[in-house]
C-alpha cells in the first residue's frame, strides 16, 4: 500500500496546482476585462478593484502554502527511501 502513497500525493499536488492555476487565469481575465481592452472605456470602481485585490491575495497566500505542502511531501518521500 506504500507504493501508492507517492502516485496519491502527486495527483494531490496536480489537482492543486490546477486550481491555483486555474484561478489565476479567471483573475486574470477578469481584470482584462474590466480594463476593457480599447473597445470600451469602463471604469472601475472601487469595489471591483478591492475583489480583484483580494483575490490576488488570497491566491497568492494559497501559492505560498501549495509551496510548502509540496515541501513536505518531497522530504516525506525522501525520508522514506532512506530509511
């Protein structure tokens, strides 16, 4: 059943990455957008770019722990060969 683990904390480590990713290219898009890229002048408010800096935040601050999540599991699993 240990030779599972490795296979699991990598699907693990890909499904995180996804979402990460993932958000990021919805955050992304969404300030594009906002901006309006020449078509239309809009302005954005407030609140809008309070959202969008947030969610960068928090994305960023949920990088940061995918990071050391991925630390762990690769001395983890060179821990194990060792032993």
């Amino acid at each position: 059943m240990t030779a599972f683990v490795p296979m699991t904390s990598m699907f693990f480590v890909f499904i995180v990455f996804g979402s990460v990713l993932s958000a990021l290219a919805i955050v992304c898009y969404t300030v594009i957008k906002l901006v309006g890229g020449g078509e239309r002048k809009q302005t954005v408010n407030a609140d809008e770019s309070q959202l969008i800096q947030e969610l960068y935040h928090g994305l960023s601050k949920m990088a940061e722990r995918v990071e050391s999540l991925e630390t762990i599991l690769l001395e983890r699993e060179k821990g194990g060969r060792r032993q």
